[in-house]
C-alpha cells in the first residue's frame, strides 16, 4: 500500500518538471527597443539608450543650432561623456546613434583627428605629417565648430520593496570659437518596480 | 432613499478622487492656429487604449523641421500607461528611416492630459505615422 502511493508522489514530482520545463518560453528575436524589451529597475536598458538619443537629436534638430557653425554643415568633435551611474554600458551606445543620424543626414560632421583625445590618432598623425610637408601647420588641421561632451547619472530610492531609479543623461555642445555653451539638454528616465520584466 | 443616494454618490466621487483622479480645465475654446486635420484617424487608434485625442497640431520647428504634438485625454476612471512612436515620412509617403523615431512611454491620470511630441528628423519630413499601444501593467 506504502510502495503505490510513494510511487505516485515521484510520477508527479517528475510530470510537473516536465510541465515546468516545457512551459519555458524559447529565444526569440524582439526588435531592439520594442516594448517587448526586458526594463530593469536599476540598471540602463536599451530602449533607454534609444530614447535618450532620440530625444537628445530631437533637440539639436529643433533649435537649429547646428544651422548656427560657421563650417556647411556643422563640424563637431566628441569630448568625455562620462557614465557616472552604477549601470554597465559603453556611452558610445549612445553618441554612435546620435552621429550616425546627424552625419548621414548631412546635418553635421565629426573630426575624429582633433585635440589630445583624438579617435583616430593614426589619421591625425598622417595629417600633421602632411600639414608639416606643405608648410601649413595651422591651416591643414582641422578646425571644429562644436564640441559635445556629457554625464549621465543616477539617483536610486526605495520604499519598502519597491525600488526607483532616475536616470539623468545630459549633453553640451560648446561652440569653440567662442568657448560658451550653445546647446545643451537631459533626458530623464525614471524606472520603478520590485523586479525586472519582460514588456513595458 | 435620497439621502442614501446622495451618501452613494459622495462616495463614489470620494473613491475616484482617491484613485488620483485630475481635473482638467481648458481655456481654448477654437482649434489653434497649427491645428491639422487629422484628429479623427489619430483618435480611432487611441480609443483602442481607451484614450482619444484632444487636438494634433504641426507646425515647423525653430530649426526647420516639422514638429508634431498631440494632446491624449483620458476620460476613463483609470490611471493608463502607453508606448507610442511617430514614423515621420516624406513627400512620395515614404519613411524617412532615423535614429528619432523609437517607442517612448507615457502616462495619463484619470480625467487628465499629456501631449506627446516629436521632431521630424529633417525637412524632406512632411507628414507622420502615429503608432500607440497599451503599456503591459
């Protein structure tokens, strides 16, 4: 009588492994940033990535600020824009986004041989080599309108269970002729729950 | 009876306002000057999410591009979340493919408004394509 009922309580220790395991939802490709993307309560997702770059060129689109540089169109070097949250991601997730719309759209253009933090030092050096032999040191060089630099950061609360997370992405364009601030924006992302999901 | 009406009545305008339920008072009373035609097609996709349109202007930016703004009212008891993404497109009816257009969210209170906005991404934009959907609660 013992045996049936222990050899029962197994069968259906092993049947609900099965349902478990089979009722797992498979890999599956989302489109980046969709609302069916995963949200993180404390950590910088991509669809953040893309909002904060979206709303970033939406501001630089609207103030024609990039109409304003004295060079057709707009030439911009990237300075530091410094991740200043507990959240891993390269900032280039973000300024890569930005560039690509602004340069393909011809709006702007990025020098990536310019000042100490330059892109492409192999390309700078060829340049200043280059510079050297025709005799115009000054003149060859490249010569900005803007640069752009930044920081994103955090603040994180909680009550009780439920966590919150602000972050704050914010960019400067400075003109450099002039050394003032010309541009400048934040984005704001405010996240709240007790755990990550799927969906928002 | 009348009296437990009006306790009835008391209460439920007590629940509703402790849900975070907002009045909303608006002093135009005409369309505005940048007001576009199109608030009827806006508003069949918002009433899927059980919201609609208050008025769909568009107009250009300061730097030239158009901008487009759309004021969302919900008129339901609930307080609603939504995803939305403007698709702007150029003067043949093709999508103009760009780094602007991606789902954002939004919120809206009860008896309450939010305008959402966008910025076409350059000036061969001439008109948009508006996507929303329920937010997962």
């Amino acid at each position: 009588m013992r045996f049936p009922a222990i050899r029962s309580v197994a069968s259906l220790a092993s049947l609900s492994i099965f349902v478990a395991v089979g009722c797992g939802s498979p890999a599956k490709y989302v489109e980046t940033g969709s609302p069916e993307s995963i949200v993180s309560v404390g950590d910088v997702d991509m669809q953040d990535i893309l909002k904060a770059s979206s709303g970033m060129l939406e501001s630089l689109i609207e103030t024609g600020i990039l109409k304003t540089a004295q060079a057709k169109p707009a030439q911009l070097v990237i300075d530091k824009v410094v991740n200043d949250t507990s959240s891993q991601f390269d900032v280039g997730e973000l300024l890569y986004r930005m560039r690509e719309q602004l340069v393909n759209s011809g709006q702007a253009t990025v020098i990536t041989t310019f000042g100490a933090n330059a892109e492409d030092k192999t390309a700078q050096e060829q340049l200043r080599a280059q510079a050297f032999r025709q005799g115009n040191a000054v003149d060859g060089m490249p010569s900005p309108d803007f640069s752009l630099s930044g920081k994103i950061t955090q603040v994180k609360r909680q009550a009780g269970n439920t966590q919150q997370t602000t972050y704050t992405f914010r960019l400067t364009l400075t003109n450099i002729r002039s050394g003032v601030e010309a541009w400048t924006k934040t984005v704001d992302m405010t996240k709240q729950g007790t755990k990550n999901s799927v969906g928002f | 009876m009348r009296r437990a009406l009006r306790f009835a009545l008391f209460a439920a305008t007590a629940v509703l306002n402790a849900c975070g339920s907002v009045n909303t008072t608006y002093t135009r009373t005409t369309p505005s000057a940048t007001a576009v035609p199109t608030k009827t097609q806006v508003n069949d996709a918002l009433t899927q999410i059980f919201l609609s349109a208050g008025e769909v202007r568009m107009f250009p930016s300061k730097g030239g591009p158009l901008e487009a703004q759309v004021d969302v009212i919900n008129n339901g008891f609930s307080y609603r979340g939504f995803s939305y993404r403007f698709d702007w497109v150029d003067a043949n009816g093709s999508v103009i493919p760009s780094q602007v257009s991606v789902w954002k969210t939004s919120n809206v209170p009860s008896g309450g408004s939010t305008t959402i906005r966008a910025i076409a991404p350059s000036e061969a934009a001439t008109d948009f394509r508006l996507q929303v959907r329920r937010a997962d609660q």
